[in-house]
C-alpha cells in the first residue's frame, strides 16, 4: 500500500505541534489599523557593469551607474488628517494603559531605584488609581443575587452553600432491579 498520504498528515501534524503557539486573547480597545503612512519614497542604487565583446577581437566595456529613484503612490490615504487621528491614538492607547497600570508603579517604591524604568516612574508621576465608587457598598455581584433570588424561590431543595446535597427530584430506581434475584442451584446432578 501507499502510505505517502498519511506520512504527509503525520509529518504536517508534528510540524503543526512543534512550531504553533497558542493564541491569546488581546484587548485591542483602538484598533491599531495601519501603523504606515507613505505617500512615496527615494531609491538610491549604485549599478557597474562589465561586459565582454568578442568581435573581430577582444573589447571590454564598462558601465557605472548611480540612480536616485523617486516613487509617489497614488492614491495614498496619508493624509494630515489621517496623520493627526493615528498619533491621537497612539496617544490615547499609552494613556488608558499608563491609567490601568500607574497604580502598580506608584506601589512599588523600588522601580523609582531602578534606572531602567526611569521613563515609565515619569509618566506615572503624579498618576492616583481612583476607583469605581458608582456601586453600592452592599450590593453583590449579578451571579449571587441570581443565586439568592432562586434559593427564595425553591426553598424546599436543600443546599450546602452553592452545591446541592439532595436534588430536587430524586432518582426512581424500579422494583424489579431492587428485588434479590434467586441464587441459581445447580440441579442437573
């Protein structure tokens, strides 16, 4: 038999758990969208060339180039204002991250030692993790007050903490697999 076909699904199936890496959730809150803006772009190239005449004798011919090339792209979409919204959203993405993490910074009195972190203390200078104080102090999560609400409405079923220790409905079991079947004799001597 020809096993070339399975021979590739395994070899492929081996590169595929040797090389892949897992995927990551990312929380991409201002979408990067393109990082490039070019309207054009210079070329500079430097080109010799040495080629051979055989030709009622022997000649050789040298050609030296230099070449400064100017391409523009039509139809570019890098535009001021398009410049101006992608550095308002680099700007905005360092923000909201410097807010998410400044509070571990500030904690943490020994990165201000640290030379290597000298620019990440400056921009967290001055920066106070405030918290969300729009919430209740007693209220509980949805999930618990979906819990509570349902435990008011079964008060028969019987829990221990969030596990049930005696189900609602509890498993009949028939009978006839209950009753002692007979031992079998051996009858036959």
């Amino acid at each position: 038999m020809d096993y070339r076909f399975t021979a590739l699904i395994i070899i492929m199936f081996i590169c595929l758990t040797l090389f892949a890496k897992p995927a990551y959730p990312r929380n991409e809150y201002l979408n990067n969208g393109t990082n490039t803006c070019s309207t054009g772009s210079f070329d500079i190239s430097v080109e010799q060339r040495d080629t051979d005449y055989i030709n009622n004798g022997s000649s050789t011919h040298e050609n030296e180039n230099v070449r400064l090339t100017y391409r523009h792209f039509l139809g570019s979409a890098c535009t001021d204002d398009f410049k101006k919204v992608q550095q308002e959203n680099m700007e905005l993405k360092q923000q909201l991250e410097l807010m998410k993490m400044c509070g571990r910074v500030n904690n943490n009195p020994s990165l201000e030692q640290n030379k290597n972190f000298e620019l990440l203390v400056s921009k967290c200078r001055g920066v106070t993790p405030t918290r969300d104080t729009s919430r209740p102090e007693n209220s509980k999560s949805s999930w618990d007050e979906l819990k509570d609400d349902y435990k008011k409405e079964n008060p028969d079923v019987k829990l221990m903490g969030d596990k049930f220790i005696e189900p609602k409905n509890k498993l009949k079991i028939p009978k006839y697999l209950t009753d002692e079947l007979p031992i079998p004799t051996n009858e036959t001597e």
